[in-house]
C-alpha cells in the first residue's frame, strides 16, 4: 500500500504546508513554529550533508505516487547501532488507515536488516493515542516518560520514551 523514497528536493514544498499546519504539529513533540521556505532548504541542505546520521523518506501510496508523509531515522549512532525514529502523515486525508504503520514497520525493516542498526527509539507525546497505537502494534516497547518535556499550545505535556530491539522486531510477524 506505500512505500518509501528518499527524501528529494521536489519535496520540500509539500513538506513546508505540513510544517505549516498547527493541527498536524499538535501530534508531534516540537513546538510549533511557522517556517519559511529559505529556512525549509536549509534544513535540507544540511541533511544531504548529513546523510551517515539520517534517513529521511518521503511516505507514498502505491496507487497514485502520491507523497503522503515523512519518516526518518535521525543521529544515527553506528558504534551504538541505534537510532531516533520519527513519522510524519502529513495529509489528513489519509488519518486512521494504516499507512503510518505500514511506514513504520518498512523504516524498521530498513534500519534492522540494510542498517545493521540495534535500537531504535522514539519520543512521543503522552496525548497522542493514534502514534501511540501505530508504536505498539510494530513492537516498540515503553521505556518510561519525561515529565512535562514538551511545551504545546500553552501547557506542558509529557512525553514517552519507547523503543524497539533488532532481536524482538525479527520475532514479529505481520
């Protein structure tokens, strides 16, 4: 149903709506932030220079080629063999239908079996169910909370340190 592509220049706009959007950054950890797209460029420019650290993918449907979200593998630690995961699904339409698992589990793949990497771990907001939901199904075990780490929409949140072992994701089926 979708699959993944480097992240390419073509890209960046799409992107830049997402980050633009206050609904679809209330999901995430960061705070919002309008970003312009000199700014968007940069951040790209700075991760083709950084690509040993980073995996950065652009989400499709297979039915139409059409990009609908963003999943990564961020400081990358090849001594530690473990990396930061996040996801994106920045079209709205395309809440609630399994796209964001069916990404998580491909970005797994591709970090346990291509990466060679051990660990990877995610931060996620305590008041989001749905990302939460996607993390278990895919095996991602809680690790424990960092109390009010997360400043959104003028009070603290806490957030959820989860993460996932190359040993119990190869133990999974789906």
């Amino acid at each position: 149903m979708v699959y993944l592509k480097e992240l390419s220049r073509k890209d960046i706009l799409l992107i830049n709506e997402w980050r633009n959007d206050p609904e679809i950054i209330d999901f995430l950890g960061g705070p919002f932030r309008y970003i312009n797209i000199d700014i968007e460029e940069a951040w790209f420019e700075a991760y083709l220079k950084n690509r040993d650290k980073q995996v950065r993918c652009s989400i499709f449907l297979d039915s139409d080629e059409k990009m609908i979200g963003l999943v990564s593998l961020l400081d990358i630690d090849h001594i530690s063999k473990s990396a930061e995961f996040h996801i994106m699904i920045g079209d709205k339409r395309n809440y609630d239908k399994g796209y964001g698992t069916e990404a998580t589990k491909l970005m797994l793949s591709h970090a346990f079996n291509n990466l060679n990497l051990n660990r990877i771990y995610l931060k996620v907001l305590e008041d989001n169910p749905r990302a939460i939901k996607i993390y278990d199904k895919c095996g991602f075990k809680k690790e424990g909370v960092l109390r009010s780490a997360a400043y959104k929409n003028g009070s603290y949140k806490n957030l959820i340190i989860m993460s996932i072992l190359k040993e119990e994701f190869a133990l999974l089926v789906f």
